[in-house]
C-alpha cells in the first residue's frame, strides 16, 4: 500500500480501490436503485503549506445521474483508499438504516382476508 502521504496509487491499491467502488456501487444499489449511472470520484488537495508535493487529502463521493452529490467524506483523509473505505462505511450504514426499517415494516404486516396490511 502507497505511504499514507504518497498520492500516487500502486497496484495493491488498485486493486482494493475496484474491490471498494464495487461494494460501494452494491450498496447503491440497494439504497437509490433508480440511479441508472451513479459516479464515484476522488480528488486530490495538495496542501498549499507543505514543502512536499505529495502532501495533502484525499476526498471521495458518490454522485446521482443530476449530478448531486449524495455521500462525501470531504477533505479529510491522506491516502485514497481511507477515504474510499470511510465511503463505503457511509454507505453501508445508509443500508443498515434502510433494512432496518423494512424489517420494522414486515414485523407490523398483518395477514388478512384481504391480503397483507400494514400497520
């Protein structure tokens, strides 16, 4: 794995980098499935009071097909794959909420004649 100040990105990383977007991109899937082409990106910030070039923090988010940006984790980590995986945590916490609450909603349905109803 790249030194955490480094901002070049080495093929261990890489490859974990496609293992996260991929778990990401599940996790969209499940939380905005009429998002036909959600977009993930990550920007560099060189730090502007260090020598170094390789100084600075990463940042990553998950746009919609608009444009918005629906999960960040804004300029706060110094390597690519920390921030990737503070987003899938992000994410992943988004589903935990969501299932959550489809559980509380099936554990209220009540068979009747008619069909399943909710509380």
């Amino acid at each position: 794995m790249a030194s955490t100040t480094d901002n070049v990105i080495d093929s261990n990383d890489e490859s974990h980098l496609k293992v996260l977007k991929d778990q990401i991109l599940s996790n969209l899937r499940i939380l905005q499935p009429d998002i036909k082409d959600p977009i993930i990106t990550s920007a560099f910030e060189k730090n502007k009071n260090k020598e170094s070039e390789d100084a600075g923090l990463w940042t990553a988010s998950v746009w919609n097909d608009d444009k918005e940006v629906l999960y960040c984790t804004y300029g706060i980590h110094v390597d690519l794959v920390t921030a990737m995986r503070t987003l899938l945590r992000l994410t992943s916490v988004a589903v935990d909420a969501k299932l959550d609450k489809w559980q509380k909603t099936w554990r209220s349905a009540v068979y009747t004649d008619d069909g399943l109803k909710y509380d």
